[in-house]
C-alpha cells in the first residue's frame, strides 16, 4: 500500500532526504526528483552534501541552478564557497559599524572562525534559505539531498536559532540607535536592514520547515549502525517539529538467494526488520531492494523512480 496519497505528496513543497553516509540518499532523492518530474511537476533536487554526487548519477554536470531533464533543475551547494560567501556578507554587515583599525581586526579573526564547527553547515543553511525562497515560485517541489545526519541535523537546528537570534540583536540595537549622531545613525541603518532581512529570511523559512508543506524521509540500511543512527536523528527530528515521513530502508536483499552466505545475511536482516518495523512503528516502512549493479545514468535511475513512486504513492 502506498504511504501517502497523490494528492497529499504533490501538496508537499520540501522533501528532504537525511541518513548516515552511503545508505542512498543521493540516489533516492534523485528517484523522487526524477519520478515528480516525470509527472510534469517542475523540481529543483539541491544537494547540500559536501561530496556531491548528483550530477554523477544524473550524468549532466552545470553550474549554479542547470536543467538536467525536463522538469528536473540541479543544484549543488558549495559548503567553501558558501562559507566564503557567508563570511563576506557578515563582515559587510559589520563594517559600518567600526572603525577602519578595528574592522581589520576583525577580519583577522574570521579568517579563523572559518575553521569553526558549525560554520560550514550555517554558511549551508544560508545558501540553501536563499534558493528555495528566492526560487520559491519558479518550481513545484524542491528535493533536498542531505550532508550526514549530524550536518543536517545542526542545519535545521540553527534555521530556528539564527532567527530568534537576530530578533533579539535588532529590539537591542534599535534601543541603542537612539543613541547614535545622525553620522553614525545613518552607517547604523545600513547594517540594520542587512540584519532584518536575514532575519525576515530565517523566520520565514523556519515557519516552512515546520509547516505541512515540509516532509523528512529518513533513508537507511538494515544494519545495526543505520538503525540506531535514523533512531537518534527521527527523535531529533521530532522534538524539532519537523514532519518525518515514511522511513524508506535502502538495498534490502532478495527474498531468496542460494548463496551460504547471503543466506545468512538475509536472516541476519530478517531481525533488522523487524527491529526498524519495532523501533518505528508509529511511520510507515517503505523497503527498497538491492540493485544488482550500481545505479548509473537516468535509465536505471528512472527504474528506482518508479519504484520509489510507486512505494509513494506518486
């Protein structure tokens, strides 16, 4: 049975898919691009992993927002070039505010933050912010391919922070703008328009991620590490309100097999199941067989998509 009707999932406007490494977020998102597309739906698929793999499978390659198939747009984010681009508009925001000597100052120490935990995935979030409310109308669906869980996981943390922060620094610094020349006013407002439109950016798109129009597929395989890994994040993922869809279990082995040894493994994985059916029992399970091969181009590709589709409802 499908986990969700048509007409709900082309409702949905974001559809991310979050995972432990190499269990086929790449690959099933894609599928799920490609099946919406195939329907006619226009869809950006955006991969915010740092080792893109999307014009790989898709076999087109482009820069910025390409068109790989009809229907089907790519994007693929630079998390060092996001972070280099984060840190220019930060330091723009803030040289109006000091003085020549200390703003080289403060340039000195970004040049360390760069290296932060945390910098890369809020350089991320803010390319990613602006994609998809900038493009917010020119497509249907937009198909997120995620870092690793815990990249992802912080991302979605700080969409909700970085918000309610700004909020906060801009009630103080209209109090202190009273206090300002009209000299310094003037460099004030400047950096105050910066801050309130990144602030109008991130409430607007922490409002998305927590709305209907929003849906997380957690991907994993039936091993032990996947299984307690989506646990910890489907958890994380529910205390931050975001909408968990079906969990989609990735390269499921063949009822039967001949070979010993993958004998022993479906029995193994018979145990995994029925653990994940245990452990998520409140989400619809959608299994995904192992290919014989790698997935490679659009034609095997669209196999997957048909499948996935199917499974989907679409």
């Amino acid at each position: 049975m499908p986990a969700f009707k048509l007409l709900e999932m082309l409702d949905r406007k974001l559809f991310f898919f979050g995972g432990k490494g190499g269990v086929g977020k790449t690959t099933l998102s894609s599928a799920l691009a490609l099946a919406l597309a195939d329907r006619g739906r226009k869809t950006l698929i955006i991969s915010t992993d740092p080792a893109h793999s999307l014009s790989d499978i898709l076999g087109v390659k482009g820069e910025g927002i390409f068109q790989a198939l009809p229907n089907l747009y790519v994007c693929e984010i630079d998390p060092y070039e996001a972070v280099r681009g984060y840190m220019k508009k930060a330091l723009e925001s803030i040289e109006p505010l000091v003085n020549a000597e200390v703003f080289d100052q403060i340039k000195e120490a970004f040049h360390s933050i760069e290296e932060t935990p945390g910098t890369e995935e809020a350089a991320t979030l803010e390319e990613l912010t602006k994609l998809i409310l900038g493009h917010f109308g020119d497509y249907e669906h937009f198909v997120i391919d995620t870092a690793p869980t815990g990249h992802t996981l912080q991302m979605l943390k700080t969409a909700s922070r970085i918000g309610r922060w700004l909020e906060e620094l801009l009630k103080r610094k209209r109090t202190a703008q009273k206090l300002w020349s009209a000299s310094g006013k003037e460099k004030e407002d400047r950096a105050i328009h910066i801050l309130e439109e990144r602030r109008k950016r991130f409430l607007a798109f922490s409002e998305l991620l927590l709305s209907r129009k929003t849906i997380f597929f957690p991907v994993l395989n039936p091993e032990r590490l996947p299984i307690e890994e989506t646990y910890r994040m489907v958890n994380s993922l529910k205390k931050l309100r975001v909408n968990v869809g079906a969990i989609i279990v990735n390269k499921v082995l063949p009822p039967a097999t001949r070979d010993e040894f993958f004998t022993m493994r479906k029995e193994q994985e018979k145990e995994y199941m029925k653990e994940i059916r245990e452990k998520f029992k409140e989400f619809p399970i959608v299994e995904i067989p192992m290919k014989e091969k790698d997935i490679e181009g659009v034609n095997q590709l669209r196999e997957v998509s048909v499948e996935l589709g199917r499974r989907l409802g679409i």
